[in-house]
C-alpha cells in the first residue's frame, strides 16, 4: 500500500456488471445522481445544480452543471438526461442495491424534454411535491448513452461522472478503480484503489489484520464483535454512522396465527429488542419498532416496548390454551443471524410458539416466502432515497411490492386513504403529521416486526486518513494514505 494504490475489502462484489441497473454501487463513486442527500439526510445537488418546482410540483425544472464530461470525454448535458430517462423508459430494471423503476423514482411522470443545453423539464400528471426524495442517488443515477445496449443493459464498463472510473472488472473477484483525472470537482486523494470481494468475514478480517487490505466498507463489512476486537490493535481504527439499513422479521399474514394483529402484537411485544442489541450487536445498533429507517428526514421515535406479560395475554387470545409450531427462515451466510434467531425463539417459546429455524442460501429464503412458505422470515431493507411514500407503499399497500413478495397479507383502510391523499398535498406540515400518523399505525399493527436500525461500520489501517463512515459506505475520494 501507498500514497497511489490502496487495497479494500467488501462483502459482496460491488460491481456486479452489465444486467445490474446501476453496474456497480454509488459508494464506488464512478457514477452520481442528479440529486444526493446531505447529511441529514435533505436532498442536495449534485450533476443538478438548481431546480424549481411549478404548479405545486407538477412541473420540476432542472438546470444542470455545465463544468462536467464523462470518463469517455463526452459532455454531460440536457441531452444525456433525457436519453437516460428513455433507458428508465425501456422498464424495470433489477440490481442487488436498488431496483430502476421509473414509475417508483417518477410517478404519474408524462413527459420529459430538454428546454436548452444545460436545462431539463418534468411534467407530471399529479402533483409531485417529494420528487427531489424520490431523485435522491439511485433514484436519478447518470451514465452516458455510449455505455447503454439496446435494451437498456450495460454494452461494457459502466461510464459515469465520477471521482473514479473503473478500468478493470473481474467479476466476483474485484473491481478497479482509478482517479478521473477530468473530474470537475476535487480530485480523488489516491490514484487507484482495488476492491476485492471477500465473502467470508472471517476471511476479510484476516485479510485486514494481515495487512493484504488495508480497509473494509459496505454494508456488513465487519460485525460488531470484530469491530471491538480489531480495535485492540493499535494498528487500526473503526468508524460508524447511521445506516440507511433496518433489519425486520416478516411474518406470513396469510397464515394463522399472524392474520391476526393481537399475534403480531404479541411477537414484537415478546422480543427484547435492547438485550439483544446489547448482546448480539455489542450496542453497534439501534432498537426500534418504526418500519421507517432513521435515517429518512421524516422518522419519529417511538419508544421501544419490550412487555412479556401482555405479550402472553395476548398470543393466548388467538391461541387459546394451545401452542403453534412455526418455521422461522433465516439467511445462513450472515454469521449473526443464527444466534439472533435462537435468542428469538427463546422469547417467542414463552408466549406458545414452538420455533423451527431454517438456515438457508437467502436467494432460497426469498423464493420460499414468496411462495408463503414459512412463518417468519428475516429480512432487511434499505433505504433508497428520503421519501417515506416508497416504503409506506412497499410495505403497507395490498399491492405493494414486499407486502406481496412476503406475504404480508397487511391491509388498512386509513393507510390508504393517507398514502393517496399525501402524494396530493404541498403543506409542509400536513405531510409530517400524515407520515407521522402512518409511523403510528405501523408500530401498533406491526405490518413487519422492526427489530433494529444498523450502524454502518467500517474498519480500517489507522495509514488511512479520512476513511469516515458515512449512512452509505464511505467517500473514497477523499481517503488518502499517510506513511
């Protein structure tokens, strides 16, 4: 390792390649949006400098940075938009970050068209007021027409805008990077940057300590109890920040007992979110009983109930005096989620449950509970953008996509009717109280079980300077390595 080339490690690859939406992640910095987050989470410019909203936000103008090329040369501009939006056009395209839907990231949108140059126009059928949320990173990445195929896939290299572009992939083996030198920005600190994929944690953790990586980002990059472990060495430093992730049971509302709300009540009341977070996560998490990450500006706090005693009056109303065998599926490669599902079970024994965990390949785990076979399932969900509107829907419409996809079974009358009526008023304070009226809802009828918000944490050789983590991986423009 030095000043010009550095060596990370992920726990995925992080350039999937050419059928992916996105070819690789944001965190690598090759592509950017037209719209990013701050810090706290509020849109903010990026390839988009400016906006205005008209009529009530039917109309959105975008005027566009005029200082930036692609890795290949070309000129970013209005142009390049709109052909980026006929690739969204071309329809729903899958990635293992996000998945490109124009009609999620764009609802009600009729047309788009460039007004000059550097000025781009939205016009949208209904009124729009939390597009520049839904715009946020994946939701208006942009890449030049050169690298689009025909039907909207990648031809080659993805070519974005960004700090570094990617001259070599070796799929599932690593991915490398090297400083765009026509950057419009600051310049990246480090010339190139090899991002291997390391599955295994306890190989990366090896491989960090042995001195072949010199850092570890993405989400899960090290678990907590590595975390408190690798700081003993003096060697190394860890980061944290919020995550834009929060991990959740599914439970099948299709099946009894959890078509019934008291059941579902009983599950969430019966786990003991801060032991185990405590336990299990060495307080690298945060407990919670909110569906929305906490991340999103408009997240309200609830306090964390844990009540073993209501939980049993509970279950015993749907189970009477009888106890209910049920299948818990959990992903086996994440080394955690073993003894979170045993402690888990535990709990649930005391309010009639007898738990059966299944430990599987998570592709496995999701076909199983599309099907609706399964109980309850572990899973997690990001956050793509700011706006709550896509996981209110996702999760708590009928036909929303993970209540679908798991078998949620939930519906509510009142969601409902708030979900169609947000997306149509521009009053600031009435879509707070309407989100926050939502947040309500979900956390006394438990749609899904919350369990916890994550800690994005990162690990690192203390030669790096600048290796923070951030809610997303880390900015590794911005690293530089100091003997």
């Amino acid at each position: 390792m030095n000043k010009n080339f550095i060596v990370l490690g992920a726990g995925r690859h992080l350039a999937p390649g050419e059928k992916d939406a996105y070819y690789c992640s944001k965190i690598l910095g090759v592509w950017e949006p037209l719209i990013t987050r701050d810090e706290n989470g509020y849109p903010a410019p990026c390839l988009a400098q400016s906006w205005q909203m008209l009529d009530e936000g039917k109309v959105w103008i975008f005027y566009l940075r005029k200082d930036v090329v692609f890795h290949d040369g070309s000129k970013f501009n209005a142009d390049t938009v709109i052909k980026n939006f006929d690739r969204m056009k071309k329809g729903i395209k899958r990635s293992i970050f996000y998945g490109l839907d124009i009609n999620t990231f764009y609802p009600s949108l009729i047309s788009y068209e460039k007004i000059d140059d550097y000025t781009v126009k939205l016009t949208f059928k209904e009124t729009n007021l939390n597009q520049l949320y839904k715009m946020m990173d994946f939701g208006s990445a942009m890449f030049s027409p050169k690298c689009f195929s025909q039907d909207g896939n990648f031809n080659d290299i993805v070519i974005g805008t960004g700090p570094y572009k990617i001259v070599q992939n070796n799929l599932n083996k690593d991915v490398r990077l090297e400083r765009f030198e026509q950057y419009y920005a600051d310049k990246a600190k480090i010339k190139e940057i090899l991002i291997r994929n390391i599955p295994n944690v306890d190989s990366r953790y090896s491989a960090l300590k042995s001195g072949e990586i010199c850092g570890v980002l993405d989400i899960n990059a090290i678990p907590p109890f590595l975390a408190t472990e690798i700081v003993k060495d003096n060697r190394y430093e860890v980061s944290t920040n919020k995550s834009t992730m929060i991990r959740f049971l599914a439970l099948n509302g299709k099946k009894f007992p959890f078509n019934d709300v008291r059941m579902r009540q009983a599950v969430s009341l019966a786990i003991d979110r801060n032991n185990l977070v405590k336990a299990l996560y060495l307080n690298y998490a945060v407990p919670t009983t909110n569906l929305l990450n906490y991340t999103s500006p408009y997240y309200k706090k609830f306090t964390v109930d844990y009540n073993l005693d209501k939980a049993k009056n509970l279950a015993k109303e749907v189970l009477k005096d009888e106890r209910y065998e049920v299948t818990y599926l959990i992903n086996g490669q994440e080394p955690l989620q073993k003894g979170e599902a045993e402690l888990i079970s535990y709990w649930l024994s005391e309010i009639g449950l007898d738990v059966k965990i299944q430990s599987l390949e998570y592709a496995t785990m999701a076909y199983l509970a599309k099907k609706g076979e399964f109980h309850i399932a572990r899973f997690q969900q990001g956050l793509a953008n700011g706006d709550p509107y896509g996981i209110f829907y996702s999760f708590m419409m009928p036909k929303g996509g993970r209540n679908v996809s798991e078998c949620l079974g939930y519906e509510n009358q009142e969601v409902s009717e708030l979900l169609n009526k947000v997306k149509h008023i521009n009053d600031e304070v009435e879509r707070r109280n309407i989100y926050n009226r939502i947040q309500e809802i979900s956390v006394i009828e438990q749609p899904v079980i919350p369990l916890y918000n994550d800690m994005n944490i990162v690990a690192y050789d203390k030669h790096l300077k600048n290796y923070r983590a951030l809610v997303y991986g880390v900015d590794l423009s911005k690293i530089e390595w100091v003997e």
